[in-house]
C-alpha cells in the first residue's frame, strides 16, 4: 500500500445543528461570513447553548443593559 | 398568271372607265413587270442592271394607272415566295444533320462544336449573301417608284420613309418566313456555338488573367483595354470577337434578335455557374468571391464588351430593333467611345454578379453543415457566404435549409450529446460573422436546444465542454483550453479594443466602431476577424439551452465534487482557474459554494500536514507499538465542510485494521488541535494507490477504498465466500459482487460457483499467467466505474426531490389522457400550492419527465405526455 487518501468532513462538537439566532446551521456560517471553519467559529455560554461567534457579539452588542441568552434567557456568559 | 391575277385583283370598274388602249398598256406593262421581277428575284445578278431601265418605265406606266400597291404587293410576294421556296429552306437544310440527336448529347460532343461553328457561319453567309442581293432588287423597286413620284408629284410621303417602310416590310417577311420554318435544333444549335466559343476566349482570357494576377493586381491595366493590339493574345482574341460579332450581326439581321441575345446569356450564365463550381468544389478554406469577381470582369464581361463594341460599329446605320428583350443593350446607345463602360456593360455586370453571388450562396448553403464542421478553418468560405447573403438577402434560404439538414444529419440518436454540442457551438462562431445581430442564429438554435433539452446528458456534457479543456473533442485552434477560457480570452480581446464602446445603442455604430481600430498583427488573420465583431453571447445561447444558470452551476458543483473527492494530491490549480473563469461569467455569489469547496482542498492540505507532524512527533512511541501497523505517511485525508457539497453517498464500509486505526488517531489529533471541531471519515470515499505483488512481478493500481478492502482481504486468506467477504466488508453482497468484478476482469481474482447456489467462492489467482490476462508490469491502472460515484448526481437529487409530485403527475395524466409540458407546469403550480409546495422550473421538471419516460413509465409524442400503456 502506497497512499491511503481518505476523505473525511468536520463538524462542530455541538449538540444542535443550527445556530439558534441566525438560524443558519453550525457547519455553515453566520449570515456575514463567507467562509465556514475557522473563519466563523462557535462560541459556548456559560449555559451550554452554543452560536456563531459573530452572531452571539451581535446579539449581545445589541442589548442595551445585560445581554441573555438567547435560547435559555439566562444571563448570557462566554463559557470558560 | 399575269392576265388572270389582273383580273381577279382589279377593280372592273375602273377597267369600263379605261380606252382600250390604256388596257393593253397596262397589260403589256404587267406582263413585262411580271416576267422581270420573276427574272431578278430568281437570282440572275446580271440581269439587274440591264432589265432596270425596262423595270422603270414598266413600274412607272403602272403607277400612273394608279397600280402602284398592286406593283408593291406582288413584288413583295415574289420576294416572299422566293425566301419560302428557296432562302429559308436551303438554310435549314444545313442543320438537318442534327435533326433527330437529342440535345444534351448534341452540346456535350466537343468533335462537332467546331462543326457547328462552320456550318453555322457558312449558313449564315450564304443566306446573307441572298438577303443582300434580295435588298438590292428592293432597291430597285425603292428607286422606280421614287422616280414615277418625282414625275406625278403624287404625295406618297417622304422618299427616305418610304425606303425605311420597304426595308422593314422586307424584314418582317424574311424573319418570319424564317420563324415559321425554323426547325426545333436551332435554338441547341446556338447555344452550342456560343458555349464553344466562349470557351474558347475564356481559355485564352483566363491565361490573360492569371498572368495579369501574377504581375501586379493593382496596376493592372484594366481590362476594358481590347485594343491592345501588340499582344499575339489580343488578336487572336479579337479575331474570335469579330468571328462572333460577325454571327450575331447576321443573325440579328435576320430577325433572330432576342433568341441569339437568349443564347449567348444563357451560355454565359451557364459558363459562370461552370465555372463557380470549379473555383469553389469543396474547398471551405480559401476565398473564392474576388476570383470569381475577377473571372466575370476578364471573361464574360470583355466578351460583351467587344460584342456590343462590334455590333455598334456595323449597326450604327441599321433601323431601331422593334423587338427588345430586356437582356438587350442597344448598342449604339449603350457603348460610348469614351472608354468608361457603358451603361449595358454595367447592368450585365450587376446581372452576372448576382447570379454569381447566389449560385456561390446556393452552393455554400448547401454544405453549411461540412462548413461549419470545419470552422474554424472554414471561416474564409463563410466570409463569402457572408458577402453573397449580404447582396442577395436571402438569409431565410440559409435558415430553412440548414435546419432540416440539421434535423437530417445531427439531431438523431446516433450523433453523441458532445458532437451535437459541438457542432452548436461552431454554428454560433460561424454564424455570428454572418448575422451580428443573431436574429437568424436564434432560429437556427432553437431546433439544436430543442433537441438537447430532451437528452439526459446535455447539462453534463454543457459543464465538461465549458469547463474541461482536456476533452479531446475540441477542434478549436486553442486545444486544451475550455471553451470559458476561449471565451474569456475573445472577451478580452474585445474589451482591449473597444475600451470606450460602454453600451451597444446600435448594433451598426458598434460595427463601425470595432472596424476602426486597427487590430494587433496576430489578430490580423482574416480567420479570426469574427472576434472583433459585437458579441453575440454564446454562453448564453449555451446557458440557453438549460434554461438557467443555476442548474449548470449546481452540475458543476456535483462534478467538481467528484473531482476533488478523487484527488490524491492537493492539486487544484486548473479548477481554482475555472472557478475564477464561472466567477466572471455567472457572479460571484452563485460561485460561493463551489470556493468553498475548493478551500476545503487548501485547508485540508494545510491541516494535513500540520496533523501528520504533530502526530508523529507526539506519539513517537505510540507509533513504534503498533507492531506491523502503517506510517501516518501512506495517510493523507481531504477534509470537507460537508454543508457546502452536494449531498455525498455515504455507505459504510470496514477498512483493513491498520488504516482503520490510523483515521481514528488522525481524528483525535485533528481534535485536539481545532477543538471544538472534529472529524466524521466517510470511509468509502477517496482514493487508495496500491501495489499488489505477486512471485514474479509486482501490479500498481489506483483504487477506491472498497476495492482496496476487498483485495487486503486476501491477503490472509486466499479463498473468501461472498457472504463472509461482504461481511468481513461491511457492504451488501450485491455490492460486493459489483465491485470484486474489477479484480476479477484484471485476473487477480478468480470466481466460481461454491454448494449453495446462492453464494460464490472468490480465490486469488496466485499464478497470473495462467489467468490468461496477463497484465503489464508496473502498469497503472484506474478502477475507472462510471456508475461508482461518490456524490448523488443531480439527477439523482432532482428524482429524490421531485418522487412526491409523481403521484400527482400520474394522476393527472390518468384523467386527462395526455398533457404538454407547459401545462403539467402549470398545473403542479395550482395542484401544489401548499403541502408539498411545487417550487421546481418547467426544465427541471421536463428533465424529470424525460427520466419517466426512459423508465417507460410515461410517454413522449408530438409534445405531449401520456401514460405508457
Ligand atoms: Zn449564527
Ligand atoms: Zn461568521
Ligand atoms: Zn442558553
């Protein structure tokens, strides 16, 4: 045996599939992304519900006093 | 005769009023008058001058007894009765020779041209020679009748009037004593005599012409110039002229004016079209307009010239011709001695030029199809075509034609999807030079899509066409490009020279526009002149042909997929080009999941590498301890972000141990190291390359990872059944049995038939050459499965997507009996307006359709769909 070329796909560690607030799939991307991976990561809460980095920061940004999750209405932490 | 002619002619009268002896003046005169005319009528020359004196005062007694139109009458009739026995009669007996040959066989025989030539030019001497004499006795009685008037001062008109009313009076009877008797051949018998002449001056002009070619086409002096009269060519050239002036003069003469011109046109006519077949054959890749331009100006058109000039020279004195066809040129009228052409020269020329133009057009329209076969090397004869079409108009000839040769000759089963998209491909380069605005182009597609669309393949082959370069089938200049790469390069090309031409208003000021740049000197070649004409968009008369872009993209993406699934390096430099290339012509956007696709492959690479070294650095001893097991550097994995491929056939399958190991530890690192991401191995996919030795040579082959499996298993275990080896797999057994067959066509392994019936015995053929396939050493060789792909096709995706229609399609068909396409479209939009919602294009669901009908589910007739019983 020479090569052994094998294909494989990834997929984010997370339990859901889509991301709860664009409501694009994980193994996508956030709506203002063009590139999926690396580029458009996922971020956890402290509450376990995780979402696209970018759209989370915009979520949050966009509260005017403590930001929630947007799943769980639990006060919204980046888990460590 | 005379007495009783009198008698029964004269007004008796007048005869009461009469003396005695006036009657027997006017008899004796009658009598006299009567037996000269006879005499010199006959023929005797000599007695025209000795009997003229007595003819006189016998004519003038007559007249003053007021017979004059009785003189006039039977003199005439005599003439006539002279030209009914005798003139007319002699001179057709000349051509009784060629009574009873049929006519074709007449003209073709060379031998007797000459012979007619002679016998013609004798026959016409001869009665000539008789027709002058007969004017001459006519004169005579022109002159007596003058002079009896001069004495009575009658009032019988003008002398010269009278003259002229004689002349054409005589005229009238000797051209239709003439017509009267004339014998069918004689019409062959011209024609045959000016097609042997012209010929003849054609062959000594053409060598004019080509010597003249080979000088200098600029300077050449021109051709009008016949009175060049040092050249031994001219005067035999003018000898011939004047030989045939000469014919046409006497036949003229005699009244035969529209016939003779008839035949000298239709010869010329017939020897242009002769020779339009002779410079245009079959021959697509040279110009052949301006030679044959040329050949009417130094043949046809000098022959006339010297003709008309001839004729005007004997014919100045003659009366107006009362008969005119309208080839007719009247030659006093229409040379002038000016030396520029006249006006009838330049009304044949026009004539002899659009009959060129069209016998050129009808001839090239005809093999349109071998034309465009052969484009672009036949871009010279569509340039003609071009011209001609431009001068005639008629385009809709061009249409007709090529379209039922289209439907004769491409649009049937045998022609294969990619020659058809081919020959479409060239009709739109070649066409687009002759019609700019496509109008024409348009009608001639329609059948070819019209065609395409009912074929499963086309959208494939579309994509390969436009984004392969290596398809052997392109017989472009530019082999080895795609056809995107072609067309960007010819976009470019005109972009470069039409910079400030933002928007095409006018279709005729972009022409004028693109002509006044002066093209680079590579572009110069007259081949490719096309390119600097406005575009007619042929991408998207190819998009066309689908329907929309987003199918084509969407086929694209399937067979890109599959490409890059099969890759062993991470080599994508040729699709990252044809993706820039797709990103120009359909945007950027559409194009989105087809780059990431591609940046899969680069990360993958870069992820590759990065996992292989951490890997073997970290688990140095973990290595070493997997005794016999594979070196992370036979593993190399694509890894893919599976949203953004289309979907991708999963099956499940179990590799050999040792690499099964090696995914697992490769995913464990590629864990660690972009956490929280990890891997999910499609193990069925991709590409294995192996070498299978055997006692004497050793076998490389490129395979996918199921046949790789199979094989390994006989690694330990020489005989497998095919219900243990597709469980040792993991695979069905029908798929096993599908894919050992490609062992077993290469002779490796061997199958035969075990106890249970149901079940198969698969050995290792262990001594190749008793296989009797034996195989090249170290031959690589590719497990090439066309029905084996890795990604769903999308046809397959269309079928899963459109199976929750199908009932209502048979439904609907099971009440109405049959439906068109567009109305089974419609209906699905009003059937399914909620759940399932029918949100598919009329062509996805005619390719659907097409599907049906190859699963004889349904059937196709005239358009519409119904039912198959
Ligand atoms: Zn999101
Ligand atoms: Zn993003
Ligand atoms: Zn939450």
């Amino acid at each position: 045996m020479d090569i052994w070329h094998a294909v494989a796909s990834w997929t984010w560690d997370a339990h859901d599939e889509t991301c709860g607030i664009c409501r694009m799939a994980f193994d996508g991307c956030c709506t203002d992304c063009k590139l999926p991976g690396d580029d458009c990561p996922l971020i956890w809460g402290a509450c376990n519900h995780a979402f696209h980095l970018h759209c989370i920061l915009k979520w949050v940004n966009s509260q005017t006093s403590q930001a929630h999750c947007p799943m769980c209405r639990r006060e919204w932490q980046f888990k460590e | 005769m005379t007495v009783d002619a009198l008698s029964s002619v004269c007004n008796l009268g007048v005869l009461d009023s009469l003396s005695g002896a006036s009657i027997s003046e006017i008899l004796e005169s009658w009598n006299s008058f009567c037996l000269i005319t006879e005499t010199i009528v006959k023929g005797d020359d000599a007695n025209l001058s000795t009997s003229y004196s007595k003819f006189q005062s016998d004519v003038c007694s007559l007249c003053k007894y007021g017979l004059r139109s009785l003189v006039e009458e039977h003199f005439l009739l005599s003439l006539q009765g002279m030209s009914e026995k005798h003139g007319a009669p002699n001179f057709w007996k000349n051509f009784d020779a060629y009574n009873n040959v049929p006519d074709s066989e007449m003209i073709d025989r060379n031998t007797q041209e000459d012979e007619v030539e002679l016998l013609l030019c004798k026959a016409l001497e001869e009665i000539s020679l008789e027709k002058q004499y007969q004017e001459k006795c006519l004169l005579m009685l022109v002159n007596s009748l003058q002079l009896c008037q001069e004495n009575n001062t009658s009032t019988e008109g003008h002398p010269l009037d009278m003259e002229k009313i004689f002349f054409s009076k005589y005229r009238l009877i000797v051209s239709s004593v003439l017509m009267t008797t004339m014998p069918r051949q004689f019409t062959e018998i011209l024609h045959s005599y000016f097609k042997g002449r012209l010929e003849e001056l054609s062959t000594i002009m053409v060598g004019d012409y080509d010597d003249d070619n080979e000088l200098q086409d600029n300077n050449r002096p021109t051709n009008m110039d016949i009175d060049g009269t040092y050249d031994p060519k001219k005067t035999l050239e003018n000898k011939l002229v004047r030989n045939i002036g000469m014919v046409v003069h006497n036949l003229k003469n005699l009244g035969f004016t529209s016939m003779t011109e008839d035949a000298y046109a239709s010869t010329i006519f017939l020897l242009l079209q002769a020779k339009v077949y002779d410079l245009a054959g079959d021959d697509y890749r040279t110009s052949v307009l301006e030679s044959i331009k040329g050949w009417i100006q130094a043949v046809p058109l000098q022959f006339l010239h010297a003709l008309l000039d001839y004729l005007g020279d004997s014919m100045s004195d003659l009366s107006p011709k009362s008969t005119k066809s309208p080839l007719a040129s009247t030659p006093s009228s229409c040379y002038q001695k000016s030396g520029k052409p006249s006006e009838g020269i330049i009304r044949w020329q026009l004539r002899l030029e659009y009959f060129a133009y069209e016998t050129l057009q009808d001839l090239r329209i005809d093999k349109l199809f071998e034309i465009i076969v052969d484009y672009p090397d036949s871009a010279p004869a569509i340039e003609d075509l071009k011209q001609c079409l431009e001068y005639t108009g008629q385009h809709s000839k061009l249409v007709d034609s090529f379209i039922s040769a289209l439907k004769y000759r491409l649009l049937t089963a045998g022609a294969s999807t990619n020659d058809i998209l081919h020959q479409y491909v060239s009709t739109i380069k070649a066409l687009r030079t002759i019609d700019p605005a496509g109008v024409f182009l348009e009608a001639v597609g329609e059948p070819i899509r019209e065609y395409l669309r009912g074929r499963k393949d086309t959208i494939k082959c579309i994509v390969t066409m436009l984004t392969d370069g290596t398809g052997g089938n392109s017989n472009g200049p530019g082999t080895g490009d795609s056809l995107l790469e072609e067309l960007n390069r010819d976009e470019e090309n005109q972009e470069r020279n039409s910079l400030d031409d933002d928007i095409n208003t006018d279709d005729k000021q972009t022409w004028i526009d693109v002509q006044r740049w002066e093209p680079d000197p590579v572009e110069a070649d007259p081949s490719k002149g096309s390119r600097y004409r406005r575009k007619v968009d042929v991408l998207g008369m190819i998009v066309g042909i689908i329907g929309s872009k987003d199918q084509l993209i969407n086929e694209y993406r399937v067979m890109l997929a599959e490409k890059l699934l099969n890759k062993t390096d991470y080599d994508i430099d040729t699709e990252i080009r044809t993706l820039e290339l797709l990103k120009i012509h359909f945007g950027e956007s559409s194009m989105q999941k087809c780059e990431i696709m591609l940046n899969d492959l680069i990360d993958s690479k870069r992820t590759n590498t990065n996992v292989k070294a951490t890997i073997n650095q970290l688990s140095q001893t973990a290595a070493e301890s997997r005794e016999h097991g594979a070196s992370f550097d036979i593993l190399d994995a694509t890894i893919i972000s599976s949203n953004f491929w289309p979907p991708i056939q999963d099956d499940d399958v179990k590799i050999p141990e040792p690499v099964d190991q090696l995914l697992s530890d490769y995913a464990k690192r590629f864990h660690e190291i972009k956490t929280p991401r990890k891997l999910l191995w499609k193990k069925n996919l991709g590409t294995v390359k192996l070498e299978l030795e055997f006692e004497d040579k050793t076998l490389q082959f490129t395979v996918t990872p199921i046949h790789a499996s199979i094989i390994m298993q006989f690694q330990d275990q020489k005989s497998w059944t095919s219900k243990n080896l597709a469980a040792a797999i993991g695979v069905p057994v029908d798929t096993l049995q599908r894919r050992i067959n490609f062992w077993i066509s290469k002779g490796i392994v061997a199958e035969s038939s075990s106890a249970d019936s149901n079940d198969h015995v698969y050995t290792l053929v262990d001594d190749m050459a008793d296989g009797g396939k034996s195989v090249t050493n170290n031959e690589v060789l590719v497990a090439d499965d066309e029905a084996e792909t890795s990604v769903a096709s999308v046809e397959d995706q269309l079928k899963k997507e459109m199976a929750v229609y199908e009932k209502f399609i048979f439904g609907m068909l099971t009440n109405i009996g049959n439906m068109g396409l567009e109305r089974i479209h419609n209906s699905l939009k009003i059937f399914c307006a909620t759940n399932p919602v029918y949100d598919k294009s009329i062509q996805q669901l005619q390719s659907f359709l097409s599907g049906l009908v190859a699963e004889e589910k349904l059937e196709l007739r005239d358009g519409t769909y119904s039912l198959k019983k």
